[in-house]
C-alpha cells in the first residue's frame, strides 16, 4: 500500500486509523503516511475530549467535521496539511508514531 492510501486510509474511522498504522510499521513506515496518523489521532482525542463537555458538545463535533474534512483534503492531495491552530501540537506530541 502506498503512502498516500495509507493516509487517506486513516481518515475512516477508528478502525481506519488502526489499519493505517499498522500498514505503517518498519520498512514500510513512510512520512505522509506518519504525518496524517499522527493529525487524526490528535483530532479523534480532540473531539472527544471535547465532546465530553455537555455545553460544548456539538460545537466540538462541527468543529471535528470540518477538520476533518480539511485534513482529507489534504491527504488525498498528497500534501503534508497541518490542522489549523492544533496541527503543530499533533506533531509534536505524537511524534513516536
């Protein structure tokens, strides 16, 4: 699988992100694929956490679509698209991916 499949592979779903990162192991670890892991782990914390707040509930899944949207844009572009305003702070803290 290439490394541009893998990435938008991490985009669907929980189950998605999990096939993508195993697919992304060893040899065949590739750093489009790396970068978007790491975006869509962050973003699928994000909006949990988020969503967890009753009050700010369905802002944080608005808000989680439309990243997530962005960031599929990006990916099956095959363009490294950090998530505005979080991305970098995805990078970092998941850079062991």
């Amino acid at each position: 699988m290439d490394d541009k499949t893998k990435a938008i592979v991490s985009h669907i779903t929980l189950i998605g992100w999990i096939v993508a990162l195993v697919l992304n192991q060893g040899d065949n670890k590739t750093e489009l694929a790396s970068f978007y892991i790491r975006q869509m782990l962050g973003l699928f914390l994000l909006v949990f956490v988020l969503g967890l707040i009753p009050i700010v509930n369905l802002v944080a899944w608005i808000l989680g679509v439309v990243l997530w949207i962005l960031s599929l844009i990006g990916s099956l572009n095959g363009e490294k698209k950090l998530t505005p305003v979080v991305g970098e702070y995805f990078q970092d803290w998941f850079k062991a991916l």
